[in-house]
C-alpha cells in the first residue's frame, strides 16, 4: 500500500506539531486514554511487553492506569522527539525518597522500537501525521506475532461547531479533515493487521468562556490543513472570532474513534514447487488456535 499523504494534511506543519514544545498532556487525551485503556477488560491476553507510542501527547497519567494493569509487563516508551523524551523519562521515574525509585528498575524511553512487544498502545495521535499509512506500518512492525495494536484518534463529525462558524464566516477551515473509521480499518488490513475492531463515541465539551475554549483548542493540535490561510491574524480578526464563539459555539463535539487489531502470523506461500524451513513448518503446527482474540465492543454513541 502506497503511503500517501492525507490530502488536507500539511506534512511541514505536521512536524512542526510534532516538534512542538510541551511539557504535559492534554486534558481530553488523558480523558480518552482512561476510556481506551477500559476497553483492556474485553481482552483476554495479558501482555508480558508493551510499547507506550508517543506518551507525552497521548498521556502521563495513562500510563500510570496502564502500569497498574500490567504490574508485571516489560515497558518501552517511544518518543521520538528528544525534548520530549527527556521530559517523559522525568515524569516516569520516581523521586529519590521513595524506594521503588531504587528497587524497580525505570521502562526504557527510545527513538524507536528495537524489541518487539506483545502490546503496542498509541493514544490520540494517528489524526495528525501526515503519513497514517507508514505509521501503522510502523507500529505492525514494532508487534510480536500475536501481538495486538490499541489506538484512538479523532474522526470525521469532530469540531463540527467550530466548522460550521467558519464557513459562516466566510474563512478557510478551522483544522485539516479526520478519517472515518472504516478507512482506518481498511488502512490497517493493508499494512498486514488482522481482525480490526473499531468503534466510536462523541463527547461534547461546554465552555465557560471562548477564551478558554481556544486554550483547550490549542492543547490538543493544530489547524494542518493545506488551505489554511497562510499568515498571522490580526486582532480585528480575533475578536470577531472571540464574539462569534460566545453567539453560537460554547461547545465541541469530538468524535473519539478507538481501534483495536491483531498482527498476525505471515501466512506460508505454497506454489508447484515450495521451500519450507523446518522452523516454519514448526511454528505453523504449533500455532494452532492459540491466538487470543478480542470481543467486539458495541458501538457507542453518547454526549457528555
């Protein structure tokens, strides 16, 4: 599969949200994480490795939840950006006075993957890459066989308010378009997954004010769009904004689309004449039905 580039996305602003300066993790990233991380109930698997992706943007206090379901699991952290690594590892190593700091030894935090996990967790960041195809590829890789992928990102109906301001007033799109969740189960079959299970929920913020709805904006990403207009506001413009979010849009709504799937084991081609080692003929009779799968979730569809 080609790994092409979204067609609203900007790939050079992509990295620069990638590079961005931050030092914690957004509020409703944290919120979707507990949310993921209880869909873990539905799994019979328990992981003895897995891989945190990206979590200074998906969430701190997450991989706490996630340490203490996996008490015993090896853990990795990836980040691939330095600063953000550094930071990461701070906040995943204990102080000095208690004694788990001393007597357990601190999960790794790495550029890439160099072991491959039974688990890899990836919390809200498929929808602002720019090459979606060659980060589940990525993250296929980064699997055992039989291991399996958990992921959330945001899908088509989020922002729906902020969008319908916009072209009320006339003004480029306020972010880049989101995926609906049956191309990323298309996009994980043909990186080589297997079984996906996808399902959504829409959750709906209210605001005290605009000012703290583009704070909390601001948190979570930035407008990627190839269209978006290309230099700074001026005042004039912002307050026109300011006032047209206090008329008619004091809330959000986000479209949380979760994504579960399992790597497999690479199927043995058979032609006229084949060639098997005796180490696939072993791991194809031993394999049986030995892969645990996972219980599909109904759909949800809520507000709160």
């Amino acid at each position: 599969m080609a790994h092409l580039s979204p067609p609203s996305i900007d790939p050079q602003a992509a990295l620069r949200w990638q590079n961005r300066p931050a030092t914690a993790s957004a509020w409703l990233h944290e919120e979707v994480a507990r949310r993921m991380q209880e869909r873990l109930d539905w799994i019979t698997c328990q992981p003895q490795s897995w891989l945190h992706w990206a979590p200074l943007n998906g969430g701190l206090e997450a991989h706490g939840l996630l340490n203490a379901r996996y008490p015993r699991a090896a853990c990795t952290l990836v980040e691939t950006n330095f600063a953000h690594a550094r930071h990461v590892e701070r906040a995943v190593t204990p102080p000095w006075w208690q004694a788990r700091r001393w007597l357990q030894a601190r999960p790794p935090v790495l550029a890439q993957v160099t072991q491959p996990a039974q688990m890899l967790w990836a919390n809200m960041n498929l929808h602002m890459s720019d090459q979606p195809q060659a980060l589940l590829q990525q993250w296929h890789q980064a699997l055992a066989v039989d291991g399996f992928l958990m992921f959330s990102c945001l899908g088509p109906d989020s922002l729906k308010e902020l969008r319908v301001l916009y072209q009320a007033l006339g003004w480029p799109a306020p972010s880049h378009e989101f995926t609906d969740m049956h191309d990323w189960g298309d996009m994980l079959i043909g990186v080589g997954f297997a079984e996906p299970v996808m399902d959504m929920e829409r959750i709906t913020l209210t605001f005290e004010s605009p000012q703290r709805l583009l704070q909390e904006l601001r948190g979570l990403g930035r407008n990627l769009h190839l269209e978006r207009f290309p230099a700074l506001r001026g005042r004039r413009w912002h307050s026109q904004l300011l006032q047209a979010i206090e008329q008619s849009a004091m809330q959000l709504t986000f479209e949380v689309v979760y994504g579960h799937a399992f790597k497999s084991a690479p199927k043995l081609t058979v032609s006229a004449q084949s060639e098997i080692s005796l180490d696939q003929m072993r791991a194809a009779l031993t394999r049986g039905k030995a892969v645990t799968r996972a219980v599909p979730k109904p759909s949800l569809d809520q507000h709160e």
